[in-house]
C-alpha cells in the first residue's frame, strides 16, 4: 500500500512534511543539496555537510 505523503518547501533549507497514516507531521531540515538532516522525534543526521 502506497504512503499518502505531502512535502511543501518552507524555504531553502526546510521541508513541511505530512503523513496523515501515521499521524506524523514536522519540518524537516535538509542539506543545501536537500539531503534530510533532522527528522524531527525519528533521527537525526550525525555527519554535517561543511
């Protein structure tokens, strides 16, 4: 079964992300190539782009 997933772009790093399923939603952090950094109450990223 498919993920209903929604990402909507805040600004040029962060992502609102929203998983209705599973009652998740959080802004998430990304890299300036928009790798996820911070999945906020899930993981967080240990190596640091820089």
């Amino acid at each position: 079964m498919p993920l209903d997933q929604t990402y909507r772009r805040l600004d040029e790093n962060r992502y609102a992300y929203s998983a209705p399923m599973f009652g998740y939603e959080a802004v998430l952090d990304v890299s300036p190539i928009d790798l996820v950094l911070d999945c906020p109450g899930l993981w967080t990223s240990v190596a640091r782009p820089g």
